[in-house]
C-alpha cells in the first residue's frame, strides 16, 4: 500500500464517476440522505484545485472537496469518503487536514463549517479547532440548505425553520483565537500537575 494525497487536478477528472457511486454506496449503507453531487460537478471542482484526492497507485483512496457559500464568507469541506477498504487507519484524518489547509490557503477570511451526524467528523472537526455551534452561526446562504432536500431528515429541519436538525454544526471561526491547543495543554500538562497536589485522600475523612 502506498497511499498519496493530492491536490486533484484535472487529470484526476476520470475518477469523478467512482467518487459519486462510493458517495452513494456509503450514504446508502449508512441508511442517510445526502447532497447530490453529479460527475461533473466534482470534475469541476478537480479542475478549479477545490478537492483533495488520495490514491493507492490508481486506485480511489478517498476524497473531499471545498464548497464556498454566502458570498465566500463561509466555506465547508463536504463529500469525506475513504474507501472502505482502507477505513480505519487514519486516512479521513489526513484528508480532512489537507482540505482544512487547503480551505485557509484559498480562503483565508472564511469561516469553515460542517453540518454531521457523524462520531468520526466530529472528533476530526473538534481536533482541527472546529466548535459546536447552533444553525444560526452558520450560513444562511439558501443553496447551502437546499443540499439537505435529499437527507431523510429534511422534514425535522423545515418544521424548525432552517434552524435545527438532528446534525450538529460546526465552525471554525479564524477571526476567534484557536482555543484548543491550550485546552490540549491544559488536558496534558495542568491536569496531571494539579492531580498530583490534590490527592484522593484529601477528600477523605
Ligand atoms: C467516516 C469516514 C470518512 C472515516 O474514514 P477513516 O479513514 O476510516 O477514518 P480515520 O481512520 O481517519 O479515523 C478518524 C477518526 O474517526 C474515528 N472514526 C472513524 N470511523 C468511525 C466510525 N464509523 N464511527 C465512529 N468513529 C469513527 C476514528 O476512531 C478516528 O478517531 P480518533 O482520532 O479519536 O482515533 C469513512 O468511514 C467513510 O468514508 N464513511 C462513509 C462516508 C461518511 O460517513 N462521510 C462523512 C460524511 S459527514
């Protein structure tokens, strides 16, 4: 196995069919609706270097692409996929950094979003800095929320207006002062520093 992840670019536009099917197959497996994105539509983004695409050789690894909204104040990285034979070794962990990076390098002023259900973006998210936060911090940008017409929940997110669902939301916020390398530091070093101070029998009668 020898797995590279790459910026995609046009010569990449041929895997555009198989990226959309294993979209399909996975929101199928998973029982969830999903954004419906055309071949074409993900070619395009190849072209523009708006995707990152990992492959073994010539075999499909994964990808995920970058979409803009709102007036390119707000950005998502949307379609993660890893293909199923090579999940759970790190791999969507290393694209979502790529695509993150790639965000703040074409993007720099956005705010960076996702919308989930899912345990593995939210750990993925929460470790490059993202926050939970309610829909209303997010964009109001239509287009952006048409993409949930072919989630099987759309129904819970129009009877609340557009302002809740069973997601949850996360962003990024580059103007807010990334808080979570100190929470990391507070986790590694001043935890273990005040445990050793307060030990267990000083709450003990
Ligand atoms: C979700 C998906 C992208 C994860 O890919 P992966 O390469 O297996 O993920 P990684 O090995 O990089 O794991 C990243 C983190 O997510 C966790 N994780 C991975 N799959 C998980 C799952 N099914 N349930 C819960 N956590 C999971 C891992 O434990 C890891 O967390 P850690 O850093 O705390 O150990 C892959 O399963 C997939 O393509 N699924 C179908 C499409 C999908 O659900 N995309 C997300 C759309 S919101």
């Amino acid at each position: 196995m020898n797995v590279e992840i790459f910026v995609a670019n046009a010569n990449h536009i041929d895997f555009a069919p198989s990226i959309c099917d294993l979209m399909y197959e996975s929101a199928q497996a998973r029982g969830t609706g999903i954004a419906k994105r055309s071949p074409e539509y993900v070619a395009e983004k190849m072209k523009a270097g708006k995707a990152i695409i990992a492959l073994d050789g010539d075999k499909l690894v994964g990808f995920s692409y970058i979409e803009s909204w709102g007036h390119k104040k707000f950005v998502a990285n949307s379609g993660l996929i890893v293909h199923p034979d090579y999940r759970n070794q790190g791999m969507a962990k290393k694209i979502k950094r790529k695509i993150f990076d790639l965000s703040r390098k074409l993007y720099p002023n956005a705010k960076i979003f996702s919308i989930t259900t899912g345990l593995a973006v939210m750990k993925m998210n929460t470790e490059l800095g993202f926050k939970p936060v309610p829909f209303s911090e997010l964009t109001d940008d239509e287009e952006f929320w048409k993409g949930c017409q072919g989630c099987r929940n759309v129904d819970i997110l129009q009877r609340n207006n557009y302002k809740m669902c069973l997601c949850t939301g996360l962003l990024f916020d580059p103007n807010v002062k990334n808080e979570h390398a100190a929470s990391s530091f507070a986790k590694k070093v001043v935890k273990p520093v005040i445990k050793k101070k307060t030990p267990n029998k000083m709450y003990k009668k």
